[in-house]
C-alpha cells in the first residue's frame, strides 16, 4: 500500500540543517568551486568593511590541514546582546540565516553579500569554525563545530586591534575533497585589490611557504595592465569614471593587437561573470561612441558603420560599478538585473570616452584604425563562414575528415569523442558503442586561434571538421543545433598531448563558450598505469594511486605505462576511459573567466616572458595540464 501523504511527512529543518542538507544551493556545489566560495563569502564580508570605509587590510592564512583564517581591521562583528534575540550579534550572524547588517542601507550603502546567508552558510558547511572579535580593546571568542555553538561568546583577553578574524576547516562529509588551490585563491584576491584601489591583501599559503601583497594605487587601470601583460598594447589605458542617481561607475580600457574581446564586468565587487545590464550599456556606447567619433573625424566612408564586433576587437576592459541595492541572480551572483545601471553606465562611458578621443585626437585615429582592420577582417570571415556552410552542406552526407558517427540522433544521449592522430582514432571507433558514440579522429594539432583572425579560423581544415560534426560553431550560438550533448576531449597523457588539449579548450573558450557554460564540454581521463598481479589486472590514473595500490599488492606485479592511447586496445581503452558506467570523465567548467583568459593568453599568447613565469611557477605543481 502506497505512504499517505500528510503533514507528518513535512519535515522541517532547524537552524543550519538545510545548509547541511542542500550545500549546493549556498555554495554552488561541493567540488573545488563550493570549497573555494567558503574562503570568498568570508572575504567579501572584509570587503565591504573596506567599500564603507572601515577596513584598509585583510590577511588570509592557510595552514596545514587545510585550515584558512581570514582577518580583516574592520569594525568588527557585534557582540552586545541583540535586544530582540536576547543572543549575542556574533553568535546570531554566525548561527542564523539571513542575519546580517546588510540589509540596512544605513550601515552598508554598498555591499557585495546581500543574503544575510554568507558567514553562516560557511558556518554549516566546516568541521570547525572560530571567531574572534576585536572591540573595545577586548577579544571575544566562540567556537563553532558543523555550525552548532559549542561554547559561548567569550572574553579571550584586551587588545589594541579591531576587527574580525574567522578560522575554519571545510567538513571531510560535505566536500568531495579539501584541498585549497593557492593559485585560485590568489587570483581572486588580486582582483579585489585591484577593485578596491589602495586596498592591502596579504596572502600567506603556509603549506608551501609562499607570500604575497596585493596592493595596487592605479586601481582597475594597473588590473587592465596586468590583464594584458600577454599582449602587445597598441595604447595606454583609457581610464573613465563617474557617479550618477547613487551609482558609481569606474572603466579602464585599452586596445590590443589580438583578435580577442576580453571584457570583465563587477558590481560591487562581484564578478559578475553573465556579466547584466552594466555590461550591455558599455557595450552600447563604446560602439555608439566610436562610431560618431569616425564620422565627425572623416576617418569612414559615407554610410559605413561599425559593428559591436568590430569596436571590440582586440579590446580589454574592466567594468566596475557599486551601487546600493544590486540585485544578483542567484546567491552565487553572476548577473546584474538592475536595469537602471545600463543607462548610467551607458550615458558616463558616452560623455568620458568622447571627451578623452577630442582631447587626443591621435589616439583616437590608432583606435578607428584598429577598428578599420576588424570591419575588412570581419567581411573577409563573413566570406569564409559562407564557404564554409557550403562545404558543410556538401559534406553533411559523408560528414567531415574521418568522423565515426553514432546511430542515435537524440543530442542529449549521444556523446563525441575528439581524439588525436589516426592510431588512437582506430582504437576508439573499435571501442565504442555505437549506438550513443561518435568518434572523430584529428590529424595533427589544430590551428593556436589565439593568435589568428577569423578568416584563417574559418578555412582551418580540422576546425571545419569539428564545426561541420558539432553541427554549431559558423554562426551564432544555437543549442538546438548541436548534435552532441556531451562533447569529449581525448588526447594522450604526454605533452603533445596536453599541447593539443590547450588548443582544442581555446578554440571552444573562445568561440563555443556557450558549449562550456552549458556544461557539454569533458576531459577524458585514460589511465597512466596497467598493473598486472598474476590474472588480475589494475588501472591506475595518477602517480598516487600506483604508489597505493603497490603497497596494497606487494611483489611480484608487473607496471605497464601508456604513453598514448593508441598503446590500449579496444577492450582496454573501453574499459578505462569509454564505459560510462566506470570511466573518469572531468566537466570543464568556467568559474573565474579572468583566470582561464590568463591561462589561454599566457600558454598561447606572443610573449615569452609571462610563459616562462607560468611554468617556473608551476612546473612542480603538474603531473597532467588540466585548465
């Protein structure tokens, strides 16, 4: 007999549990990018201390153990006795969600971390949780464990200091694994810096011995800099800013010789990485601007316009808003909704940019002159794309270079596999099932598009064959055209290898970014290691688990290692890296754009220099280049 369904069955969630029982919905997920936001929740809390002028530094620590304290010179957290509560403010904002200051414009005019559900969703989410509070010259202390108080708020000692300081461990039952990634964390830390000008981060990584200030007095114009260190300027920044109905906007630009937009959008701090309403208004008066700028100069024939396309070429950008009420979507806030902001955006990058282009003429010529080149570049791969849907037309019936196709036509339960070189092809279309898998065989590495137009793209043979497979990728971004919902990388565990994964994840970063963000884009993970012990065999995919599993087995095995894919035979090659049901397969995923366009630009741009930095810095660090 079928369960009743009553009030009985409602269950109600008391305190932090429905943090516990749903950490996705706090912190995104529980995998390195719900981890990581534990440490940013806490700073942002710092970092509105600073956007209201109360806090001018922030350390963040991490220990062994995988501890992480995170201290500011703020005005710290409230301890007296809330009077309606009859709790202390520190233990209400640590222990209740939707607790906060923030809600009160008078306190935060402008704040990152709106939901009153930030310190407390950490809180919920670590082992162990300690606060200390610097007021009135006294300590005050509380201990936390799974977000439950386990001692009362306590006076630690006197002091001089103020602020807060949070110390925590992630929880080993919520978290897939703890393990901090210091160069993630430094990223983000120097993208605060550099939006909170003046601002002074220290950053001590403990576990290996590594220290850094982020500290910046050019603001967003030294963080556009340090963005484009890849690249060739071809000026200097243009800074812009200005304040209008409670909403302050600051922009730093310059061009570039790439091919490449690389615009980042913030509000109050936040990156906001589906970017809103400030982004659009900047993208509407750049091209409005330069377009009137042109005409007015004679510098474009009668009747010719430039494009959003065209003006942004070879663009970086930092867009920077602070406002009082930001409305985000979601707790993790990727987008701005306020509407309003794109017509203040749009009406201060207006009156900025055209007063800077009047008042150096010779600038503004390097700028349309620079765009000139984009509209040529971006007729000729008009052209381009037109003979490539010929060619893709003409090939759809043999589909392109050597694809194997699968027999199912549903997008979502049909997967293809881009592989490298003939050899590993032949093994995979002899592995597969055919029924859901499509295998296509590249020869050779696929053209560095970082480094060419889109006319050049375009009539690449290999990028051809994965836009004509995919069935996207000449025009605009359609998801209702895409043949394949999960869209497979792989390449051999060497360097080649690796070489031709960067490139295949560069072309998608910046032509099929949609494809990442919607979650279609995978690595495969083959096996490093068969192990053999009498008639048992092993497979082994890092250093660590062959170093286990020896311990575990003893003598008397034998170590094979794949240098290839083509080593593996159908039967092996399924077994480890095809099968759905036992493979390892990794989503590539787009958490910090700033930080996969720096990886991109400095493992594919034109200067040596910053890639030499790259891989002194973390040559130790790798066994296989994921990004």
């Amino acid at each position: 007999m079928a369960d009743i369904y009553d009030s009985s069955k409602i269950t109600v969630l008391k305190g932090l549990e429905a943090v516990r029982r749903r950490p996705a919905m706090y912190v995104g997920d529980v995998g390195i990018r719900g981890l990581h936001h534990l440490i940013f929740e806490v700073v942002d809390n710092a970092i509105d201390e600073a956007l209201s002028g109360n806090c001018k530094h922030i350390w963040v620590t991490l220990f062994s153990g995988e501890i992480v304290s995170i201290e500011d010179d703020g005005s710290g957290i409230p301890v007296d006795p809330h009077p309606k509560y009859k709790k202390s403010g520190l233990e209400l904002v640590m222990t209740t969600l939707h607790a906060g200051a923030k809600f009160d414009t008078k306190v935060y005019q402008i704040s990152g971390g709106l939901h009153g559900v930030g310190v407390s969703a950490v809180n919920a989410l670590c082992e162990f949780l300690e606060a200390e509070v610097y007021r009135g010259g006294k300590i005050y202390y509380q201990r936390y464990e799974r977000g439950r108080p386990v001692t009362r708020v306590e006076v630690k000692g006197k002091t001089k200091k103020r602020g807060t300081k949070i110390t925590f461990r992630p929880d080993d039952k919520i978290f897939k694994k703890v393990k901090f990634d210091n160069n993630l964390i430094a990223m983000r830390l120097r993208e605060l810096a550099y939006l909170n000008q003046g601002l002074r981060i220290e950053f001590d990584d403990k576990r290996i011995g590594r220290k850094e200030v982020y500290q910046y007095k050019g603001g967003i114009v030294e963080f556009v800099q340090f963005l484009d260190r890849t690249r060739k300027p071809i000026i200097k920044p243009i800074y812009i800013s200005g304040k209008k109905n409670g909403v302050e906007v600051e922009i730093a630009l310059e061009y570039n010789e790439s091919y490449q937009e690389n615009i980042f959008s913030y509000a109050n701090t936040i990156n906001t990485h589906e970017g809103g309403y400030h982004l659009a208004g900047f993208k509407l008066a750049m091209t409005r601007t330069l377009n009137d700028y042109a005409r007015r100069r004679n510098l474009v024939k009668e009747g010719q316009s430039f494009t959003g396309e065209d003006v942004r070429e070879g663009l970086t950008a930092v867009i920077s808003v602070k406002l009082k009420d930001p409305q985000f979507e979601g707790q993790t806030k990727t987008k701005l909704g306020n509407s309003e902001v794109r017509g203040i955006v749009d009406s201060i990058t207006s009156e900025g940019l055209s007063t800077y282009l009047e008042e150096h003429p010779r600038i503004g010529s390097v700028i349309i002159g620079k765009v000139l080149t984009a509209a040529k570049s971006r007729e000729a791969a008009r052209k381009a794309k037109e003979l490539t849907r010929k060619k893709s037309l003409l090939e759809s019936a043999d589909l392109p270079g050597k694809l194997a196709d699968c027999t199912s036509n549903d997008p979502s339960e049909c997967e293809l596999f881009i592989v490298e070189g003939d050899s590993a092809g032949g093994s995979a279309k002899q592995a597969r099932n055919r029924e859901f898998q499509a295998v296509l065989p590249l020869r050779g590495k696929i053209l560095n598009v970082e480094k060419a137009s889109m006319a050049k793209i375009l009539s690449n043979k290999e990028i051809r064959s994965i836009i004509t497979a995919l069935g996207v990728g000449v025009d605009e971004w359609d998801g209702s055209k895409l043949r394949y919902h999960k869209i497979i990388i792989m390449t051999d565990a060497d360097v080649d290898g690796a070489h031709i994964r960067t490139l295949l994840l560069t072309y998608f970063y910046r032509f099929l970014k949609e494809a990442i963000e919607a979650g279609h884009l995978y690595i495969a993970q083959p096996p490093l290691y068969r192990v053999k012990k009498g008639k048992n065999e092993y497979y082994c995919y890092s250093d660590e688990e062959l170093d286990e599993l020896k311990k575990k087995l003893g003598d008397g095995i034998e170590i094979q290692r794949y240098k290839g894919l083509g080593e593996m035979n159908p039967e092996q090659l399924w077994k480890t890296t095809m099968d759905p049901e036992r493979r390892i397969i990794k989503r590539v995923t787009l958490e910090d754009a700033a930080r996969a366009d720096q990886i991109f630009s400095i493992l594919m741009g034109d200067e040596v220099q910053p890639r030499k930095e790259f891989i002194v810095e973390n040559a130790a660090l790798v066994e296989n280049l994921d990004i």
